[in-house]
C-alpha cells in the first residue's frame, strides 16, 4: 500500500469533545399534590459521549462514570435546594426524586431505539424524554450517588427486570441485604411505588446486586498515523475514570474492509494488564496493512474477557 502525501491516518475517541453547545429540555413532575416544570441542560459532548459507548451490562459503570457528573450536578443542587425548602427528611427527598423520574414516560427499548436491550445514560434519558427500567434506575443511581447516597442496582434476572436500592439510616420497608447493608427498593417505572414498596410478583425472586463502586470506567483515543508504504504507527492513551480498579485489561486494534474482511489485527498491551481507578497508559506498535482497499480501524477496550468499549475510525 502506497499513502498519498495528504494521507494523515486513521484516528477515533471515546470521550466528550470540547464543546459548549447545549441542549435543552423542559420535564414536568408532580410531589404532594403540586407540579413543576424543571429546565434541563444536557452538553450536547456528553450526549455524543454516552450514546457512543457500548453498551454494558454492568449497570454500575452507567452510574460511577464520572464524565457526566458536570451534567447532574445542577440538578442536584436544585434538588437539594428543593429540600432545604420543603424541609425533607433523607426519605422524603429520596421519595421526590423518585416522583422526578417515574414522571419519565414508561417505554420498551425495542420501541424507542430499535434495541431490544439499550441501557441509557442520564444525558441520554433527558434527550429521549423516556425510558425503561434500566434507564430509570440508572437515571435514579446516579443522581442519589452524587448527592451522597449509597446505592445499588437490584437485577431480577428470572423476570427480566431491574430497580433501585438505596440505604438509608431509618428503617424503610422492603430492602434487599447485601455485604450487611440494606438496601431499600425503589420502583421507577410506574406512578406511586414508594422507597421501600416491592412489587409482589418479585419478592420471591432471586436478586442480584451490582454496586457502582465496584465499577472501572475505561476511555481511550487512538491514531495510526502512515510510517512508511503499507505501514502505520499506532499510539493509544487509555485512562480509567471509575472507582475500581481494572484487573484485566485487553486494548486491541484491528483494520477491516468495507465487506468485514480483517486485514491486520495486534493487540497493544501484555496479558492480564492491571489498571488502577484514576490511572492511565500510554500504547505504541507498528503495523502492516496490505491492500489496497478503504479500510477503517477499531480499537476495542475489553476487562474480564467482555467488551467494554469500542471506537471507529472514518473509512480512508
């Protein structure tokens, strides 16, 4: 393969782009009796974000991902405002919150999407205005972790469904115990369920718990830059942003056709990598690509054997 001298190279990311373009949305919520009309602001870097990661399921990681902190915090804030003034208990301030989101229309990926499994990110359930009980939940996790809530996601896989749990210091109904903690459910999907009200149909369900703290958050950017005909030098930073460690780490680049044909393939990093929460890595490797046809590269980002993350380059 010949570069063509205005030939730069391929070259992907996946973390918010700088950028102060925001979008707005209007959301309407009822608490004791009285409706309010919230502005919300959403960066329209971390929407492009969070809709660009793969999708996961450690829901955990859609709640620890620090990148979407400076979107929710002014919520927050407004929430806690809000409490000050009605002077809410820790309960009953939980119990708004949760007004907030089961306000959120009620719809199935599959309708909205087009997926029949599509976990959304906070930013991304303020832009569609709805959402499942993933989404719910996650949206729920994430605002009560930043206002200093320990949180954890309760999955009933048998019935396919998901909801909140939340400790709290005073005794709240119905909790799930996990590691000594109880942890009280929250059902976000429908009007009227209240911290601490299970549902009937999953109190004899097998639960699992997956805690946010207990999630690595991984971003990267790459570029494979011409180094001579039909060779490019790759370099690629990879952070981990979330509040646990990476015990196994797989960063591995691949350049394909446009008919899926993988022409090179390396991986970047040794076996069974380690990366700590807040640590970063920098990769170089060289690689040769023999043809002559568009191709565009990949670099998936796996921990544990499963995927992570993902990003594309353009077709060059």
């Amino acid at each position: 393969m010949t570069w063509n001298p205005q030939f730069d190279g391929w070259s992907a990311t996946v973390k918010p782009d700088d950028t102060d373009k925001e979008y707005t949305r209007t959301h309407e919520w009822t608490f004791r009796r009285t409706t309010r009309e919230w502005e919300l602001s959403i960066p329209v870097s971390t929407y492009e974000y969070c809709s660009n990661r793969h999708r996961v399921h450690r829901y955990g990681t859609y709640i620890s991902d620090p990148l979407q902190r400076s979107m929710l915090e002014p919520l927050c804030d407004r929430f806690e405002r809000f409490s000050d003034q009605q002077n809410l208990s820790d309960r009953s301030l939980v119990s708004a919150i949760v007004r907030f989101i089961q306000s959120f229309p009620y719809t199935l990926d599959s309708e909205d999407t087009g997926h029949r499994a599509y976990p959304k990110y906070p930013a991304e359930m303020f832009i569609h205005g709805q959402g499942d009980c993933e989404d719910g939940t996650i949206l729920l996790g994430s605002i009560l972790d930043i206002l200093g809530f320990d949180v954890a996601v309760i999955m009933f896989p048998a019935a396919q469904h998901m909801l909140l749990g939340v400790s709290l210091e005073q005794d709240a109904g119905s909790y799930i115990e996990y590691d000594g903690v109880r942890y009280y459910t929250i059902e976000t999907t429908d009007l009227g369920w209240d911290v601490g009200e299970l549902p009937p149909k999953y109190r004899q369900t097998r639960a699992k718990i997956q805690l946010p703290d207990e999630e690595p958050v991984v971003v990267h950017e790459w570029e494979a830059v011409p180094a001579a005909d039909g060779v490019v030098d790759i370099t690629s930073q990879v952070a981990n942003l979330g509040p646990a460690e990476v015990e196994s780490l797989t960063v591995q680049i691949e350049f394909k056709t446009r008919d899926q044909t993988i022409v090179a393939r390396n991986r970047l990093n040794p076996r069974h990598e380690s990366l700590p929460s807040n640590g970063s890595t920098h990769y170089e490797s060289r690689l040769s690509l023999t043809t002559d046809r568009e191709l565009r590269g990949q670099m998936t980002i796996g921990i544990d054997g499963t995927v992570h993350d993902r990003s594309e380059s353009e077709w060059h």
